[in-house]
C-alpha cells in the first residue's frame, strides 16, 4: 500500500535531517503530506507542517509553490512523484539512486545525494537554499526537461515510433 510507505519514502530520514538543518537556518520550512499516524512524528519538528488526505489542486498548489521537492527514499525505482514535482518547476533533493539521476539529469535539476544520512539530508538543505536563485533556475531547467521528454504526447509518439516506425501523422504530410 503506497500510502503507508512513510518509512520507505524517507519520512523519517526527512524529518531527522530536516530537524538538524533548521537549526542552522531558522527560515527553513518543511510541509509534509502523510498518513494520519505520522502527524505528531511531523509536528514535534520545529518548523515543520503536516497536512493530510489533500485533493490534487491542493497538492498541485504546493508543488507550483514549494522551492524544493524532498524525498529521500531508499527505494523508489521510478519516482513519478519526482515528475510531478519537477514538471511544476520545483526542484528535487533525493538519493543518488534508481531512476533519480536519470529524471535530475545527474543532478541538474535537484540535489543527488550519496549516503542516506540525517546529516546528509541536512547538508543537501542548507546547500539549495544557500543560493536560491540556482534552487529557482534547477526547476525552471527542470520543468523544461520533464515536457519535453516525459509528457503524454512525447510518450506516445515514441511508442508509436517503437511499433509503427516513424511518427503519429507522418503519413498525412506531403
């Protein structure tokens, strides 16, 4: 069941790294949506909010206003999360791990992480908000890269390439 996957999706690794690097930057802000049962793991952490069972808009709101997009999960062979995140312009910040680089370009559009470590969590915090006009331009870059390469239309013209070679409507131009 995804939606009791807290612990694989990082949650606690999160809230752990959150919690250090809050303290070298009171400004930090962390809104997590979880399952119920993880509110008060979440709301013992300064600075961060926990909301539940959102609607997509609500959801689709925080991705199109987060500045960053934070899942450390251990094990997350593709991360459609990651693209929702990312085709809203929000960077990420996961581990160096599955399809992660793949979908950041090596990090180009979020921060890769190497261990899966509260301190790393926190460090990779404090070094994307350290610049955030290069936070702002990762998911400017980032949103460009997901239509363009993981829209619908895009998937479906090349499994129409795959199986039919060439592309949908290439038989009606002259």
């Amino acid at each position: 069941d995804l939606k009791n996957r807290f612990d694989e999706k990082g949650g606690p690794l999160l809230l752990d790294g959150f919690r250090l690097a809050v303290k070298s930057d009171k400004r930090l802000k962390l809104i997590v949506v979880a399952q119920e049962q993880h509110r008060s793991a979440v709301e013992a952490v300064p600075g961060a909010t926990f909301k539940t069972a959102l609607p997509w808009r609500e959801l689709e709101a925080l991705f199109n206003h987060a500045s960053l997009f934070a899942m450390p999960a251990r094990y997350e062979p593709w991360g459609l999360v990651y693209i929702e995140a990312l085709s809203c312009g929000t960077p990420i910040l996961g581990l160096n791990r599955n399809a992660l680089p793949e979908l950041t370009s090596n990090g180009e559009f979020g921060v890769l992480l190497n261990e899966d470590t509260p301190d790393a969590i926190a460090m990779g915090l404090l070094d994307a908000f350290s610049n955030t006009d290069r936070l702002a331009e990762m998911g400017r870059a980032g949103r460009r890269h997901i239509l363009n390469h993981y829209s619908w239309e895009t998937t479906a013209s090349r499994i129409y390439g795959t199986l039919f070679g060439g592309r949908p409507h290439d038989s009606d131009e002259t």
